[in-house]
C-alpha cells in the first residue's frame, strides 16, 4: 500500500494559508514576535524540524531578555487602558476574535498536527474545545464578576506545548474578558504557528496580547517575576514548575502553576472489562501526551490474568502513524489514535526507558514496533514510538514517581489495599486517578485517601473546562485552582479567599 500526503495538508501548503490569512505576523520563512503593540521582526529564528516527517520547519524566533522587559512594560501600560474598557466592549471583542478562529478552524488545526503531530480529529478538537469553551465564559461573565476587578498587572502565560489551543488560548481569552491584558511565551517544542496565527486574529480585534519566544533562562525573571506581572499562569513539568514556585515564594504574586503527576488506574474486585476497555483505549489519544493520561495500571494479583486478557488487544489495537497520509487524494483523513510524540529525542527516551525497567527486572508485557504504523514510503519515523507495557518495573525506576508523557504503560500488581493505595500514591500527588471495582462503598472510601484531585469511581477523568474547576494535590500543582468560577476568580480581584494550593493554606472546594 503507498500513500501520499493528503493534496492541501502539506506543510508549504497550510503555512502559505496562514502567511495569506495574517501577512503580519508570518514571513516566508519565518514567524515574527508580538510585543510593543505590534508584530515585530525580533529575535534571533531557530531550527525546527516537523515531528510528523522530520522535515525542517521555521522555528521560534529567540528575544533576548532587554526586549522581553521591554514587552512586558508595554503590556503594563496596555492592561490598565483595557481594566477600563466596558465589559460589553471586552465581551464584543473577545467574540470577534472567537468568531475569526472558527472561521479559520481548519487552518489552526492543520498547523497543530504539522507542529506537535495531533492526529486531524484530535486537532480539531482542540481547537473547538477552546472556542466553544470561551463562547460559554462569554455567557457567564457578567456573573462571575460581580464584585470583582482584574489584577495589578497583565497575567503572563507559560505553557506546554501540547494543547496551544484548549488549554494556553482559551485561558488567555478568559482573562482577557476578566479585564487584563496578556502576555505569553511559546513554547520551545512546538505550537508556536498555531499560536502566531491565533495572537494575530486576536490583535486584530484590539485584543491586548503580547507574544514572545524565548529561553526560559532569560526571560524568566521578566515573564514570572517582573515587578508588573499581575499573575502567572504555568503549565509545565516539575523542574521548571519549582523554578517559578521558588521565584515567587517571597513576592506574593498570584499563581496557577499546573505540573506533572503520576495518574494511575486502580483496579480491585472488579468484573466489568468490556467497559474498562473501552476507556483504556481512549486513554491512547494523542499517545497519552497530555497531563490527565493514565500511564500506570495498580491491578489486585487475582485480577491480573483477566486485566492481561483485556489489555493486550486493547494496546495491540492502538493505531498511529503519518496524520495526513492517504491511499487517494479523496481519501478522508486516517483516524488514528496518535501520529509521532512530539521529537525524536522523546521517542528514543521511551525506548530506553522501557530498556532500563526490563534491565532492572521489570517483565515486558508488550514491545512496541514502530515499523507497524502507518507511514510513507521511505519517510523519517524517528519521533514515531510504539505503545509498550512493562509489568512489575523495578523499585529504582525513574517512571515510578513522574510520568512518561507518551506511550509507555507500567503495571503493578498488589495484594493488599494498602499496598494498592502505595502504589497508586507513588508520586506525590497527581491531577487525576481512578478505581475500577464492584463494590461502590470500596470506591467512594479509598477515593478519600488518593493524593489526586479528580477521582474516578469506574471512568476516567480529564482537565474539563467550563464549569468544572481543575487543580492538583501534592507537587502536582501550586496557585490557584481553575475552571468555570475559578477560573475567573484567580485573575480578579475580589472578595473571599482563592480556592487552591497556597504556602500558607490548603482549601479545596468539593471533588464528587
């Protein structure tokens, strides 16, 4: 079988859609930054290459740190003149910007799955779910802020590069609506096309948005701690979440710091297998690159040969590979579970992770084969990973205590509820868990003693959006909790004590 990219999904073609839609902000071969008002020439382009086909791709332009102090004096000045602006007005604004993505839907998504290699389904469901979220805030924000005021200052955005869209845009448009400006960092992984083209219908709209690219070394100190930064906003891993946390202990600064936690699967007298299946193989979406995936299964020993007779053609089902590839030009899309992870460097890292826990007495459950995707002819497949699952990895294995971020399961068996809770605890905290059992009462109890946020009782559960609030326990998460109220809540201010994980409090809202 030979297949073909796609006819107008090739990358020369969707960048020539996004240089035609916002001239701007692109140039033919390079993106430009965002910041004193206007799209600025700034910054030293870096390498890139597509994770979907290696091919070199423009890569994010580098300020230095004078400008990014410089951008973020700007912001200041631009976040008081729209604190004052009516919030019908802020409301008309936000809506025309919502309303110029949709039109170009397509496009943002095309561009996701070229920078970070989302299957075309996924991509646009990213894009949709930030859309369709901000239009609900847009609804509700008369109420929400009642008694309420934006910050001292704009809310400056550091964000993972795995959801540009339904994650970094639309809470930037939810803060904008609160009446502050914005300032935001693309990430170095990818997304920033995808970015660029949203900032630049969103400047459009008289929107006070600032977009830079940059080292985090060098423009930390101004994007996290400046001293006109109002908020941050971090969505990231531990080691650069404890950074931020570290340089804002003493400043007293509002933040919403969002990190990495080890999610985990509990499975104790349980029957129901079909339905659990059916949400392990959703849980392969975009190859479990996303913050509430499930990477760890604890399974109860009896239950392990009916947990393996369930698994294994759930995780030998999985389908990845090129996200554009077809047989004939008016193929639709293939529908995948996930295209490559997001660089080489992660593939090869899984891969000998995977080679570290079997070392070290693990027992390979499944080995992945990456030749098995879906691919062109001759194409570079070295950022494609194949699901793998190793059983009972060893007690000094690095992914005991973080995530994978990618397609690289681990089972523990346990014999006993402590055990159980031990295991599924492991890593200080997580944003999500679940249990698959029978017996409700069991579930509802030992839900209580997860270090998670979310708990599940026999389904999964994910970040939501709208009117579910979001946030971490343990080192999963520091700041402000989010979503729906809160969400509006951690970028005003107002009466009454923020919901969240502060130094000095701890107080959560209901979880059921």
């Amino acid at each position: 079988m030979t297949l073909m990219v796609k006819p107008g999904t090739s990358w020369s073609e969707v960048y020539a859609r996004a240089l035609a839609i916002a001239p701007e902000a692109f140039e033919a071969d390079r993106i430009l930054n965002l910041h004193e008002g206007r799209w600025q020439r700034s910054g030293i382009p870096t390498r890139h290459v597509t994770p979907v086909d290696g091919s070199p791709i423009p890569g994010a332009p580098y300020i230095d740190h004078d400008e990014a102090v410089r951008a973020v004096d700007h912001a200041v000045g631009e976040h008081w003149k729209w604190a004052a602006v009516d919030l019908e007005e802020r409301k008309a604004r936000v809506l025309a910007a919502v309303d110029a993505m949709a039109e170009h839907r397509d496009t943002l998504a095309l561009l996701l799955v070229w920078e970070i290699g989302k299957p075309w389904r996924l991509a646009c469901a990213d894009v949709d779910r930030a859309l369709e979220g901000v239009r609900w805030y847009i609804d509700e924000i008369d109420r929400q802020l009642a008694g309420r005021g934006p910050l001292d200052g704009p809310v400056s955005n550091i964000a993972s590069w795995n959801y540009p869209m339904s994650v970094q845009v639309h809470a930037e448009l939810v803060q904008l609506l609160a009446g502050n400006a914005v300032v935001a960092k693309t990430p170095s992984q990818g997304g920033f096309h995808t970015l660029t083209l949203a900032h630049a219908l969103m400047r459009r709209e008289g929107l006070p948005v600032t977009l830079v690219s940059g080292s985090g070394g060098l423009l930390g100190d101004a994007l996290i701690s400046g001293p006109g930064i109002g908020a941050l906003a971090f969505v990231g891993g531990r080691s650069n979440g404890r950074k931020a946390a570290t340089t804002l202990a003493d400043t007293g600064k509002r933040h919403l710091l969002e990190q990495e936690g080890l999610n985990t699967w509990g499975i104790w007298n349980y029957s129901q297998w079909d339905d659990l299946a059916a949400h392990l193989r959703k849980g392969f979406e975009y190859a479990k690159q996303r913050c509430t995936a499930y990477p760890r299964y604890v399974v109860q020993r009896s239950l392990f040969p009916a947990f393996l007779e369930m698994y294994l053609p759930v995780i030998n089902g999985v389908r990845f590979g090129h996200p554009l590839a077809v047989e004939s030009p008016d193929d639709a899309l293939p529908e995948l579970d996930f295209g490559p992870v997001i660089h080489a460097t992660k593939a090869a890292d899984l891969r000998a992770r995977f080679a570290d826990a079997v070392a070290g007495g693990g027992i390979p459950l499944v080995v992945g084969d990456r030749e098995a995707g879906r691919y062109l002819d001759g194409m570079n497949i070295d950022a494609y990973a194949a699901p793998s699952a190793v059983l009972n990895p060893p007690n000094n294995w690095t992914l005991h205590h973080s995530e994978p971020f990618g397609p690289l399961d681990s089972v523990v068996i346990v014999d006993t509820e402590s055990e159980l809770l031990a295991a599924m605890n492991a890593s200080n905290g997580s944003l999500v868990a679940s249990i698959a059992t029978d017996d409700a009462d069991f579930g509802s109890r030992i839900a209580e003693d997860l270090q998670a946020f979310k708990v599940g009782v026999n389904r999964p559960r994910s970040r939501g959006d709208k009117a579910e609030f979001f946030g971490g326990r343990g080192a999963s998460w520091k700041g402000a909790f989010v979503g729906g109220d809160l969400l509006v809540e951690a970028v005003t201010q107002g009466p009454g004590q923020l919901f969240g994980n502060f130094p000095t409090y701890s107080r959560y809202p209901t979880t059921a």
